[in-house]
C-alpha cells in the first residue's frame, strides 16, 4: 500500500502530497482555485494537468496504486504541460510546517 502524506498550505488552496511507496510519482500538488494537480514523477520530470477535479485528486492520492490509478484516469485525459518548478520541494516544506 503506497504510504502518503498530505499537507495544506497556509490559505487551504493548495494540497500536497507525498507519495513514498511509488516507483512512478513522488509527489502531487493540487490547486484548488485552478482545478490544476501538479506531479513529480520518480525521474524528475513535473506535469501539471489542467481541469482535474479536486475529487479525483484526493481519489488519486487515496489510491492502492497511485501509479495505476494515474494511468488509468487522468494521463491523457486532461491538457497537460511540463513544469519547471518543483513540486517535492513545496510539499517537503509544507508537510515539515504542518508535523512541528
């Protein structure tokens, strides 16, 4: 089971994730007010996909398979783009302020 820890920034619009038993993703943000989830994936690389419901986020985080479920429901389903920021880096430091 893919072991995960969720953080909220500040204000509550923006969840992170980080996922620690997956060979796929290593992290997922998800901003509320722009229905985007933001993934960083085991190589590196950071998608955000757009027009992702905030449903199918906490699904996609929730999941048995975070891999899987991602291949299943929302790689090529939703526009997507590669990012050039770091994802881990954000959810490392709001999952340290919310575990103080």
């Amino acid at each position: 089971m893919t072991t995960k820890m969720i953080a909220y920034s500040d204000n509550k619009n923006t969840v992170f994730a980080n996922i620690q038993d997956s060979s796929v993703i290593k992290a997922c943000s998800y901003k509320k007010d722009l229905k985007r989830l933001n993934v960083t994936f085991s190589n590196g690389n950071i998608y955000s996909f757009e027009g992702v419901t905030y449903a199918r986020f906490l699904r996609l985080v929730g999941a048995k398979s975070v891999g899987k479920y991602f291949a299943e429901k929302i790689k090529g389903k939703y526009i997507s783009s590669k990012r050039t920021f770091v994802v881990e880096n954000e959810a490392i430091r709001s999952l340290g302020r919310s575990f103080r």
